[in-house]
C-alpha cells in the first residue's frame, strides 16, 4: 500500500472528517465525527477506525457511540475496515443481531496513487460543443455553481443544504481545500459551471494530498472536462506532495479515468458501512 495511508493506519478521508467536523473524538479504540451544524452530511458524522482489544468490548462501545449521536440528534452511522479489531466479521455480527436498526452495505476501494507527468488538461476535452473552456481556481463566488455541479454529477437533488454547508466550509479554507473547476462558453454566449475537482491536503500530513471529489454535470459528461479538471488541479496545486484518491472498484469509468491522468492503484480496500435507522426525532 502507499506510504502513510494504510499501512500506517491513517487515511486522508479521515482527515478530511477532522476538517470538517465540529467536534472530533480520536481514542485508541475508534475515531468519531460530530457535526449536528450538518446532520445529513455523512462524511462527518460517523465512527470510524475501530480498534478493540476484546469482541466483549464492541456492545459497549458501540451503545456508548449511539447514544453520543443520538443525544445531538443525529443517525449513528459506523465505517468498519478490513483492520478493524478483533475483526471486521465480528462487528458485522454485532449489526446484524441489531436487526433493522441497521443497514449493512459493503464495498472495495481502490486505493490509487499519483505517478507525477507532464499533463495538458485542454488534451483532455474532446468532441465539445463550445466556443471555449476555461479552468480556473474556484473561489466563494463559485459556490453556488459548485453545489449545482456535484448536486446534478451525484443526484443529490436540487441545491442540498448540507452541500451548501459543506461547500462554505472547504471554500472558507483555501489551504486544506483547493478546487479547479471548467466553465465553458457555448455559442450563444452563456457562461456554465460544467465540471470541477478539489484536492485536501491536510495540515497534519504536509507531504501527502486526497482527490476529494470529482463531477460533471450530467448533461456535460463524456467530453473529458473531469479528467481535464483534475489534471489542472494536480498541476496547479499538487507541488511534489504524493497525491491519492479512494474509488470504489466498481466504478471500472472512473477508475480508467484516473489511470490516464498517471494514477496507479496501491491495493484494495474491504470495508462495510452500518448505518442506523433515522428515527422521527431527528431533523
């Protein structure tokens, strides 16, 4: 695996929920993310890296951990990884015997790693139907055109508040969070936000950075603007640091994607998520 990502048990998606997150719990038996500003934002409101001495100890662990969340009103959610102790198994058993509190979904990552070389991000457009692209630094003035950019790429819905928080956030720390994102002029002389990446590189890790996210519009897909994003942004922001990303195996596109921009996969991933049911005190 890549140097001071799994190996060393630190993953830069975890670092991003410290970013994020309004209180953080880091013990030797889990990492916690509380964010009750953002209760529908996932990825900063749940457990991960469970590390327990005993399988005895994961009932009271895990009670403990529920009823934190559910005192700020929000779901108990848990990431168990293929490290997990005393096993991934055994917590799985656990969530299982809870019956429909939970939700049980398992997925691989592959964990990807930037091969640095020389890259032109117009190369990457093709077949475009626009008098222009330009790729420029995202900025707060581009917040509302990135919440449509990834609300439309992932179906999130129309303008998601918890994007908008999350958004506001990442742009409010330029250091941690930089964003390149592609805004074509087509013929009629409409400017549109078509596409975007942002890279984290966390404060606790100088030498390493994440590909955060990546989206297009849907009805901008398939003319290379993602992959031309991220190159942009890899050439602009990386500075030497050794650059990763997590994708699920699955997404065979996205996975190709990468490898053209120099992306080579590290090793694989196992984990599953156990989500709690909302219940109806939760807002």
């Amino acid at each position: 695996m890549g140097r001071d990502y799994i190996d060393n048990d630190s993953f830069l998606n975890f670092e991003n929920g410290k970013a994020l997150a309004a209180t953080t719990e880091d013990t030797p038996q889990y990492l916690a993310f509380f964010n009750p500003d953002n209760p529908e934002h996932k990825m900063t409101n749940f457990c991960c890296r469970l590390r327990l001495e005993k399988e005895q100890d994961i009932d009271s662990v895990i009670s403990s951990l529920e009823q934190k969340y559910r005192k700020d009103n929000l779901v108990p959610r848990f990431f168990v990884d293929e490290r997990a102790t005393p096993s991934m198994a055994a917590f799985e058993t656990h969530f299982k015997a809870l019956g429909s509190s939970y939700t049980i979904e398992h997925d691989t990552d592959l964990i990807m790693r930037w091969k640095a070389k020389e890259d032109s991000a117009t190369a990457h457009i093709k077949n475009m139907d626009a008098t222009n692209v330009s790729i420029k630094h995202a900025t707060m003035d581009d917040l509302d055109a990135l919440i449509n950019i990834f609300a439309a790429s992932f179906n999130y819905g129309d303008n998601p508040e918890w994007l908008r928080i999350k958004l506001v956030k990442q742009l409010s720390m330029p250091d941690e969070y930089k964003t390149a994102i592609a805004v074509l002029t087509l013929d009629d002389g409409r400017h549109v936000a078509a596409s975007a990446a942002m890279l984290f590189f966390p404060k606790s890790s100088s030498d390493l950075g994440l590909v955060q996210v990546v989206g297009s519009d849907p009805k901008y897909q398939r003319f290379g603007l993602a992959a031309a994003c991220t190159a942009q942004a890899l050439q602009d922001f990386a500075g030497g640091r050794d650059i990763y990303l997590e994708v699920y195996k699955q997404l065979t596109h996205a996975q190709r994607m990468y490898e053209r921009l120099g992306f080579e996969v590290q090793g694989t991933y196992n984990f599953f998520q156990a989500c709690g049911v909302q219940t109806t005190h939760l807002i």
